[in-house]
C-alpha cells in the first residue's frame, strides 16, 4: 500500500544516485573499518583517531573530513526543520557510528522525499 505522492521520473533518479552512493560508501568504508579493526593492537577508537592524525597528508584529510561534518550537521537541521523531516538527529548519530558518507546521501534521500510531499500539497491562492 503506497502513502503519498509518487516521485516523479527525475525524483526516483536522484533518489537512487543517492541510494547508490550510500551503498558505495558503506561498502568502502566499512570494508577498511573492519580491515582495522582485525589488525593485531589497533588501540580500538583511540587508536582510530590516532592513525588519522599519523602524518600530515591523513591529518588535513581528517581535518577536513571533521569541518565537512559540522557544515552538514548544520545543513540537516536547518533542513529538517524547514521541511518537516522527523529524527534528524539519526543522520549525524549515524555520521559518527557508520559514515558521513552513508549517512549524507541517506538524508538527501529523505529530503528528496519531503520536498516531493510538499510540492504535492495544494497551494492556497496568493
């Protein structure tokens, strides 16, 4: 049983661009987390962030990976709020435990949601 407006042909692209990517990302990133943490004396989360920060070319990209999560923390309840989207707070808890990169295209995919809802709904005259 289908609730809501049926995206239109673009929407159900972008949609899966979107779906596509996270896929991908869950895929890259957690195949080398997991590659991490099978390695012998890791130092778990600590040892983690260590190695981010082991020289200085991981370092600018942990940097810049930490900026990029701010802005688009940000960009999600700025969002969230605007268009209705509920749990947002899910999407950085997620950022944090999987992936930015998963967790960013699954917000994109509930905001294309919420914006093809609310261009369904009937405009009042002006």
């Amino acid at each position: 049983m289908r609730t809501g407006p049926r995206p239109a042909r673009r929407d159900r692209l972008l949609i899966g661009v979107y779906a596509a990517i996270a896929l991908g990302a869950l895929t890259a990133t957690w195949w080398q987390n997991i590659r991490f943490l099978r390695s012998e004396d890791n130092g778990g989360v600590l040892g983690f962030v260590r190695d981010g920060y082991a020289n200085p070319a991981a370092a600018s990209i942990s940097n810049d990976i930490i900026f990029v999560l701010l802005a688009v923390v940000v960009l999600m309840v700025v969002e969230a709020r605007r268009l209705g989207i509920r749990h947002v707070w899910t999407y950085p808890l997620l950022s944090l435990a999987v992936a930015l990169s998963v967790a960013l295209p699954l917000f994109l995919i509930a905001r294309q949601y919420a914006l093809i809802r609310r261009d369904a709904e009937p405009r009042a005259p002006s």
